[in-house]
C-alpha cells in the first residue's frame, strides 16, 4: 500500500519548474499485519535496511496492533534511541525516523535565533534563559481523535515556569525522505492532539531535484475552530528568488504569558531564514554530500 504523492506546497514559494520536477517520493511502507510480536516486527524492519542508512531513513508501519506497538516502542527506546518515533493508534501506524545532521540543523539555526533576538534586544537575558531547546522528548496526546497517539518532534521549544513544560511551546519536524502530506500529519498531532500549550509547528521539508536539494519552510498555528492550518510558506533553497512575507512568532508564542513588562506579548521574534539556508547547508547536507539548489 502506498502513501499519496508527495508534492510541493502550493504557496511555499518554490514552483515546480524551479524544483526541477522528477518523480516523486513516497513514504516506504511496511505492513505488520501478520505480525504476532514485537520481535518479529523488528526483525522485520531490520530486513528492510532501515538501521543501515543514513540519509532516506523514514519509514511507515501500518496495521500495528496496538500492543504490538507499545512492546516495539520498547524494543527500540532500548536498542536504537536516537530513532524518533511516532504513534497513530486510530490509524494502526507507527512512523519512525533516524535523524541525520539535515533533521538536527534547524535544532542549532533555532537555538541561533534565539541569541540573535536577545542580542537585537527583542528578548531579555531572562527571557532568553528561560527558553528550553532538546530534541524529542516523547509527548502522548490527550484530545481526540489523537487520544494516546505519542510522537517524538526533531525539535522541542518550551518555557522554564510553565505549568505544561513537558509539553512544548513550539515544535519542529523536519522531513527529507518523509513526505510533506506526512508532516502535515505530524503538524495536526501537534497542534490539535496534544492541546493549546503547542502555539506553532514549524515544518521544514526537503525535495530531492536533479540539480540539487529544494526546501520549504511552513509556520503552521490552529484557527478559530481549533483546526491546524497553514499561516504562511517560505522556500529555503533554490537560494535566490523574490522576496517572500517574513515568519515570525509572536513573544507570547514562546514565552507562554511571561513577557518583560517593556514589551508587548504581540511583539513579533522574526525568523532569518538566510541563516537557515547557511546552517542547514554546512552542517546538514554538505555532510551527507548533497547541495542546494542555487
């Protein structure tokens, strides 16, 4: 069974013909339905190379009993910690994902932002100290129809002094051979499953092209009627290109209300995306021998 094609946002500011089209990816599947035990389930994924790469790492089981996930969750909490992880019991899923230094770059551009707006003076040395910034910590959902669905984001932004700092502020996910339809899904967990305390998701994904890496940037939020949704799309690579509506939190996004009285919650923390495309290029993709579309 196959995943829907992957494509490019429709308004993140990179056009087809400037990605180059080719065929696109799709999530790789594989089914445990037949499966009776968590170690059959491993051996499984074991078969299918997944532990062995380290740049196309991202994979969907679907049809997991329940039970079966919960004892493979374990299973690989002990074995292979660094693979994020992700439960959609309703669905009968579970995704998993081995990070590379593509998936950690925005982590290090985040906590750069950070510094960049404490030193412009946009956040004071509290504030800033008091911003938490890890890699996926595991979250389980309490809204339906997300109900006991857990995900591990590549990155997790929370506050110091919130009453739910074991749930983030700000959440990113990053996606290179998992599909842009997969993230969203990811976004809609986070925004709608685990509750009001996830103010935005950022979701960073990148293209395969035959010249080279595109990318996009989406800041996602929830509307009026509490449904995730998309506030705006930058590209990130091709590097050159019209110039785009910057992305920006607000101060009350990160900081959850504790806000310095000489500024407002509204005030807007801008992202420079320029920094982004510099990080992600030195520390992710030269690593792993790809390059950026120009």
């Amino acid at each position: 069974m196959s995943s829907p094609l992957d494509s490019t946002p429709a308004n993140s500011g990179i056009s087809q013909q400037s990605c180059d089209s080719e065929e696109y990816a799709l999530d790789k599947e594989i089914s445990l339905d037949k499966i009776k035990s968590a170690d059959e389930a491993l051996a499984i994924i074991h078969g299918s190379g997944f532990f062995n790469q380290s740049v196309y790492s991202f994979v969907v089981l679907t049809s997991v009993d329940y039970d079966i996930a919960i004892d493979l969750l374990k299973l690989i909490d002990a074995k292979y910690p660094r693979v994020r992880k992700g439960l959609f019991s309703q669905r009968k899923v579970l995704t998993l994902k081995m990070p590379n230094y593509t998936h950690e770059a925005p982590l290090a551009w985040f906590g750069q932002q950070l510094t960049r707006w404490h030193i412009n003076g946009q956040l004071t040395p509290a504030e800033h100290l008091n911003v938490m910034v890890t890699a996926s910590p595991r979250v389980t959902a309490s809204n339906p129809p997300y109900t006991g669905d857990q995900k591990e984001p590549d990155t997790f932004i929370s506050y110091f002094g919130s009453p739910s700092l074991h749930e983030p502020r700000i959440v990113i996910e990053v996606g290179f051979s998992q599909t842009y339809l997969s993230l969203v899904e990811d976004a809609k967990l986070w925004l709608e499953g685990v509750g009001a305390s996830v103010r935005k998701v950022l979701l960073v994904k990148f293209f395969q092209r035959r010249q080279g890496v595109a990318g996009t940037i989406e800041l996602w939020g929830r509307n009026s009627a509490g449904s995730a949704y998309m506030i705006w799309g930058n590209r990130i690579f091709p590097v050159h290109g019209p110039f785009e509506r910057p992305i920006y939190l607000t101060k009350d996004d990160l900081l959850n209300g504790a806000v310095a009285s000489s500024s407002q919650g509204s005030d807007r923390l801008e992202f420079d995306i320029a920094s982004l495309r510099e990080i992600i290029t030195k520390t992710g993709l030269n690593l792993v021998g790809l390059t950026p579309l120009p």
